[in-house]
C-alpha cells in the first residue's frame, strides 16, 4: 500500500475495532517509515477521524461509526476483487440475484456486469452502474430514499421491494461477522433492509474481507443461522470455522485451498 489514501484506509479499518493501534505495528504492515505513518495519522487527525495517543492512535468513534465508501473502496482492493470474482462464478445464467450495498458487492456487481440471461434486484445506485450498458441483464433497482456517500436506498419503498420478489442469491455485504452477535451492520436504515433481502432470498451467501471476523457493529442483521455461504480472503480465526461447520455454512476462501474450506459443503449444487 504506497499511496496515501491507501494507508489512511488501513488506518481507519484498522482503528475500527476499538483498539489503539501502534505506530510501529503500522509502519511494518504498511512497509513504511514511522514517520510516514505519524504524518497519515496527522492528516486523519485534523479530519477527526483518529485520536492520536503516545505511540499510536484511536478511533474517535463507536460501533455505529462507518468509514466513507470512498475510503473503504480503496482498502484491499485486491482482496475484494477476489472474493467478487469468486462470488459471480457461483451465479448461473438464468439466475435472480439481489445484491447488497457497500464495495465488496459492487465488485461483485462489477464482475457481473458482461453476463447474460440474469435479473439482478438491488438497492445499490452504485451497484446498478455497472449494468448500464447491458441490455442482456434485466435489473430491478429498489425504491427508497437514497443516502448520500453510500448511494444506497433505504426505507418502506426499499422493504416493499424485497417482500413481494423472490431470488435465488443473496450477495450480502456487512459490517462484523462475530459468533454471539451474528450479523451486523454500521447503518441502522440499511440493516433493516438487508432483514428484507434475506427473506426473500433462497441462498444468502455473505461477501467480506477477513477484517470483519470478530467484529460486531452497531445494528443486528441476522444470526449466523440464517448464512449459506461466506466468502472471504483468508481463513477466520479457529473458534468461527469451527462455528461455520457446525451451522453447515459453507466457507469459500478466494484464491486459496484451505483445509478450513475443504471440511464445508459446497453450494454450487446447481452447477454438479
């Protein structure tokens, strides 16, 4: 990560956890100087995003706190788009696919978007970019009220969408994936969505980098009961694999074989 809004998106990620983080952990993650480091948390600092203390930083906000899409979208980049990639190739032609917000489902949106014969439903503004151009996909845009940065819609029109259609996947996007608390979210108005999405789906198939295993955030989403499939970037600490298993949630690490995965199911039945 060389560029600046790079690392400041690591920082912040890093910070949401509640934790101070240290300058030198950061310097060694990030591969730069400790003085590098100090100027990024300088620069956060005077956005109030950060509270620098002797030797690190902490965040200046709680579990209802969301980073800008901006600066989410930026980190792991690479990770996300991995994981997107693996997720649109579990989507068959023919299929109904609802798609959440927030930027590791947009990736997904984006690999999507040259596909054919799929009806995608979502109550992404961003999400439905990527298919503008392609009149082989037939899309369902949510109603709602829209929040601004996010692009996302909110409110009865968005939950009267998901009531009366019925898809076959669900790509979910959270903010914490954590063995007490389930399914969590930043955004109170958009958990509350994501409640209707998953009921009108068959298969909910959550979509999140490996930063949101153990987290929780501020609004309930759903218990892991209600998960058929995660896909990640690398392998969730021993207690939620195990977990996993028990609840016959199937664990998809993308770009690796791990043993972790090899114990779960698979949910591309469809395609055997």
């Amino acid at each position: 990560m060389s560029t600046p809004s790079d690392r400041r998106a690591h920082i912040l990620q890093q910070i949401s956890t509640g934790e101070i983080i240290a300058v030198s952990d950061l310097a060694n993650a990030l591969e730069v100087s400790e003085m590098t480091i100090r100027r990024d948390l300088g620069e956060l600092e005077k956005e109030g995003l950060l509270r620098r203390v002797h030797g690190g930083a902490v965040s200046t906000f709680g579990r209802s706190y969301e980073p800008p899409f901006t600066l989410r979208n930026a980190q792991a980049s690479s990770a996300k788009d991995g994981i997107a990639r693996l997720a649109a190739s579990l989507v068959s032609e023919g299929e109904s696919v609802a798609l959440d917000v927030g930027t590791t489902v947009v990736e997904v949106a984006r690999h999507l978007s040259k596909r054919r014969g799929l009806t995608i439903v979502t109550p992404s503004l961003k999400a439905v970019e990527h298919f503008m151009s392609n009149k082989d996909v037939r899309v369902i845009v949510a109603g709602g009220i829209m929040r601004s940065g996010e692009a996302s819609l909110v409110g009865e029109l968005a939950f009267a969408t998901f009531r009366t259609l019925f898809v076959d996947k669900l790509f979910l996007g959270v903010g914490g994936i954590n063995a007490e608390a389930g399914l969590t979210d930043y955004n109170w108005d958009d958990a509350m969505v994501k409640k209707e999405m998953i009921r009108s789906a068959r298969e909910i198939i959550v979509t999140a980098d490996s930063s949101k295993f153990g987290r929780t955030a501020f609004a309930k989403v759903a218990e892991l009961d209600a998960v058929s499939a995660i896909i990640t970037d690398s392998a969730p600490p021993d207690d939620l694999c195990e977990l996993f298993e028990q609840k016959n949630i199937a664990l998809h690490i993308a770009d690796q074989c791990d043993p972790c995965v090899e114990q779960q199911q698979t949910i591309m039945s469809d395609q055997e």
